[in-house]
C-alpha cells in the first residue's frame, strides 16, 4: 500500500505516562488520508476499523466523528495511540470502532500496559459524551455509546471502568474468525455443488424485506442497499440464501431459508462472497477488498456458522465484544 510521505515520516516516541490522555478531532477528509497507512500493517487486529473508516456510507450529511490520540499533522507521535471512528447518528446500530496499538496480540497485557489502555479508554468516552455535533442528523444523541467489534484488551478496560459505575446496559462477546480472502480460489471444492436451476446474483433491492425480517441485527434498508451481497435465487426469482460483507469487513449476514437447508447453500454462497470481494467485484459500492481479510463474530458452539466458517479456511483469533456505554454515568 502506498503511504503518503507525511505518514511515512512519523517517528514513534515512548509515551508519557504523567500527561493525559487527549483525543483530537479530525476532519473526514485527513482522517481518510492519515488513518488508513497506520492501520494497514496492523491487519488484521486492525480490520474492522480499517473498513469501517473507508465505507462509503460515511457521507457528509451523516457527519462521521474522526479522532485520535495525536492531533492532525503529527510527525510523531506517542508508542501507545488510540484512532476513534463514530457514526453515532445510526441509534438502531453499532456506532463505534476503535484501534488501540496494544490490541495487536493476544497474549496478557502487562499491569502497567492494561492501566495505561484504561486511560485510553476512559479518555475515549469523555470525548465521546463531550463532542458536539448538532448538525448531524438524530441530535442529540443518546448517551449510550455502542461500541462495536471491541478486542479482549479493550474490553477488559471498558468494562472495569463501566461496570464500577453501573454502565454497562449491554455486551455480547464473540469468536473472531478471520480469513484471509487471498486464499479462496484455492480452496477444495465445496463438498455440494450449487444446484443448476438456481441463479446467483447480488441481493435485489425489493428482496430486503425478508432479508431484515429473518436478522437478528438491527440495520437500515439503506445500510444493506450499499453492502456488497450476493443471494441465490430459486426457480421463481425468490431469495432462497443470502450473504453479505459488513460495513466494517466483516461476513455481516448469511442466512439460508429452512426449505432451503441441507443443500450446502451457505457454503456455496460464502465462497462465492468472497471471491467476488477478492477480485474487487464490489468496487463500485466503494469496498475494494484491499485489506486482503475478512472477519466474522460467531456465538460459541453455533455449528453451523463453525462449520462454514472452517471450509473457508478461517481459524479463531480472538473474542470479539459489542458493548453498551451510558456515558451519562460518567
């Protein structure tokens, strides 16, 4: 990836652990220059923020929050640094994602390390409940601050402060799948093949209605229209499964109908998914498949999602976490 010359200069300094943690605004326009080349050689730790940031919904009527640790035209900047990117204007939606630097291992943090992550974690929230942004369209907010896609680092320190003040309304934790798209062509061939009569195709608009009525996520219409997707259709024109990459990289949907199941659709149709995002098939919906990764949030002991998730090659990295904050409380 190329890196713009001012990004390729930035020296990393040891932090200073008696100043404050500060967040900066950013505009769109030099987040979307500075952020991306930071983030890349953190794939894929740093996936999903690395999408989301990049999505084509991010327009400027929704005035999408940007921010950092480090403030706009920084050439160098702090070890330990966290990126912010919000939509907060989505309320039905997961709103937040976040990057911090020491959210690129699995291993323990070390006390001083995980104390110094807190920090970023509560300076993240008072940023949050203290940003004004009245033009956006929903203001003024809610004070509840849903967090998506969290890393077990940050949900450690999240919820050590947010439960201390009863803030935690809701949390949902999660296997992180991954699978590098790179290696799909080369996948073995689905054990059943997709049935002749049946036709793949992007999910239709006027086909949404099913498509939300059977996802246990809320998401707009107008989310899902700007997704990339692709659905197999039966001998009558009608949706029989569908699949769909997230707004943040992410396999957001797959769903095969019950007349349909035990045919290997949601194998097939997985497959086919990611192919097409590879070979940068979804370009004119803005996702360009560069990140080289997709990532999936999958329950524990779900056998099916599992099983599909192993015949794409993916392997758990992670627990991945979406939590509720009530800035209010802070």
């Amino acid at each position: 990836m190329e890196v713009p010359p001012e990004i390729s200069r930035l020296d990393l300094v040891a932090s200073n652990k008696e100043k404050p943690v500060q967040l900066f605004r950013w505009t769109q326009e030099e987040a979307l220059q500075a952020f991306p080349p930071i983030l890349y050689p953190h794939l894929p730790y740093s996936n999903p923020l690395y999408n989301r940031m990049k999505a084509p919904h991010n327009t400027p009527p929704r005035h999408c929050l940007f921010a950092a640790t480090f403030p706009p035209g920084t050439t160098a900047m702090l070890e330990i640094y966290t990126l912010i990117f919000a939509d907060r204007s989505r309320h039905e939606e997961s709103q937040i994602w976040t990057f911090n630097s020491l959210n690129t291992t699995t291993e323990p943090l070390s006390a001083s390390q995980q104390t110094t992550l807190t920090a970023h974690v509560e300076a993240t929230v008072d940023f949050l409940k203290g940003v004004s942004i009245p033009e956006a369209p929903g203001w003024p907010f809610s004070p509840i601050l849903k967090f998506a896609c969290q890393h077990g680092h940050w949900r450690t320190s999240i919820l050590e402060i947010g439960e201390a003040r009863d803030a935690v309304p809701r949390q949902t934790h999660w296997n992180q799948w991954l699978v590098k798209t790179s290696t799909i062509s080369s996948l073995p061939a689905a054990s059943k093949a997709q049935p002749e009569e049946y036709i793949v195709t992007r999910v239709p608009d006027n086909q949404l209605d099913i498509v939300i009525s059977t996802s246990s996520i809320p998401r707009q219409p107008s989310t899902y229209k700007m997704l990339p997707s692709v659905g197999i259709m039966n001998t009558e024109g009608k949706l029989a499964a569908w699949a769909y990459v997230g707004i943040d990289g992410s396999i957001a949907t797959l769903y095969v109908l019950p007349d349909f199941r035990g045919k290997g659709l949601s194998s097939i149709i997985a497959r086919e998914l990611l192919a097409r995002l590879e070979r940068g098939e979804f370009a004119d919906l803005g996702y360009d498949g560069k990140s080289g990764w997709v990532h999936a949030d999958v329950y524990d002991g779900n056998a099916g999602s599992e099983a599909v998730m192993r015949g794409l090659g993916g392997t758990i990295w992670w627990k991945s976490s979406y939590i509720w904050i009530d800035s209010a409380r802070f």
